[in-house]
C-alpha cells in the first residue's frame, strides 16, 4: 500500500480545520440570534399590554379601521433599562414590535441590544443626527436578520398584495403616537439619498420626495407634499452587494398613547 503524500495529509488537516471554524462561527451566530430573539420577547412580555380587538373583528379587518386597538407601553419600565428609549414600533397583525433608541452615535446600536447586551443583532435605532423626530426626515435603522426578526420584515413590502394588507405602521412614543402611512419602498445602493435630513428648501424637499415616491415597487394613492413630514425605515438588502433596502412613510400626529 503506497503512503500518502504529505500535502493530503495537510489538506485534510487545513480542511477539517475550516470545518470547525465555520461550524463554531454559525453555532456562535445561531447562540446570538436566539439569546437576542429571547431577549426581545422578554421584554416585550414585561412593558407591553396586548391591544384588546372587538369581539366581532379580526386583526386584519381591524388594521383596515381608522381605528386600530394598539398596544400599551410602560414607558417608564424602558426607561429604566435604556433612557435612551424614543419609541415602540409597532404593526398590528405581523412580526414588527420592537423599541426603538436613539445614542450618541449610530455604531454602538449595531452591536448591542436594547438592554445593553453586546450582540450582533444590535436594536433599532433613530440616526443619531436627527433632531428627535421632529425633522424632514426621520432615519430609523435596524438589521435584516435571517431568523426573520428585526426589520427582515421590511422585505414583505417588495409585494403590493402585503403593502395593501398593511399600509400603516405606529410609532409610540412617550408623548403620543405617530401613524406611519408607508408611500414607497424600495432597493437602493448606500450612496443614494434616502438618508438625506436636512433641505435647503421646501422646493428641494418636494423634488425629494416626488423622487423617493417614483422608486416605490409598489403602488399607494398617497402623495406627499413639502408640509409633510417623513420617517424613513432602512435595513440591509441581499439583492446586490452593499444594498439597502428601504420604507418611507409620511407622519400623522395623535397626541396621547
């Protein structure tokens, strides 16, 4: 029987090797994906209160209403974990409830959780430049997980059937609560301006945003004007490398929670 040649013997060792690298790298990320998706429901049990639906409607027929049953938030018990907390985004009948935080900067909201936690899943978070939500445009960041958490529910909105089912989304925040009437959603690369905040002018922010409405992959009777004001959700696309894919939604204002 002829002896191998060394270089098999290495190849084996060096491939077995990048096996149990790639298998520790994913057995790493599947841990942090869970501990993050525990984190979040955990928190979720502890400050929200359920929306309470009519007996004779469903969610779906209740999204539809001018008036949607929304969750209650104690603000005071997220405060107390993160005083950086803005707001609970929230859609009724999908997978969209989380916090929302704004820091001194936007990378350390990438890499830890709404409670602190370093985890690559990171939180939502308002860019860091945004003057509250009070500007133009709003910003507000989050990853696009492959467990489907996060804003991977952004992806839903690629379909005008779902965009019809779920127009709307809601920001609560401490001192009342924003509707979201999403107009456009689509991929782009990281060089566009769909994260612009500032306008010189209200001519320049109208031709923004009759821009940002014609890249919409799906089709909304709303048309926003330069009196409006925009929140801008954003999240990683796999379409093409370094693509993002992204929502805009003009804000009506409800005082109270």
């Amino acid at each position: 029987m002829k002896k191998k040649p060394i270089l098999y013997w290495v190849s084996v060792v060096l491939c077995s090797l990048g096996l149990l690298v790639s298998s520790g790298m994913f057995l790493r990320q599947w841990m942090e994906r869970r501990s993050a998706e525990s984190s979040y429901q955990t928190l979720t049990d502890k400050v929200i209160t359920p929306p309470e639906y009519p007996e004779d409607a469903g969610e779906t027929s209740v999204q539809a209403s001018s008036e949607v049953p929304l969750p209650q938030v104690d603000f005071d018990a997220l405060k107390a974990i993160n005083p950086q907390v803005v707001g609970w985004l929230y859609c009724p009948d999908a997978d969209l409830s989380y916090p929302v935080v704004q820091g001194e900067d936007n990378d350390y909201c990438l890499h830890h959780l709404f409670d602190g936690t370093k985890n690559s899943a990171g939180c939502l978070f308002l860019d860091s430049f945004c003057q509250g939500l009070e500007g133009k445009n709003s910003v507000i960041y989050g990853h696009n997980m492959k467990n489907d958490t996060q804003f991977a529910y952004l992806e839903h909105y690629k379909d005008q059937s779902y965009y019809d089912a779920h127009p709307t989304l809601f920001l609560l925040t401490p001192e009342g609560t924003l509707t979201i009437e999403l107009f456009s959603a689509y991929v782009t690369e990281t060089d566009g301006n769909p994260w612009d905040l500032t306008f010189s002018s209200d001519e320049e922010y109208g031709t923004w945003l009759t821009e940002i409405q014609s890249r919409s992959c799906f089709a909304s009777n709303i048309t926003p004007s330069p009196s409006d004001r925009v929140i801008t959700l954003s999240t990683c696309d796999y379409t093409f490398e370094n693509a993002r894919f992204v929502c805009h939604g003009l804000v009506r204002e409800e005082p109270g929670t």
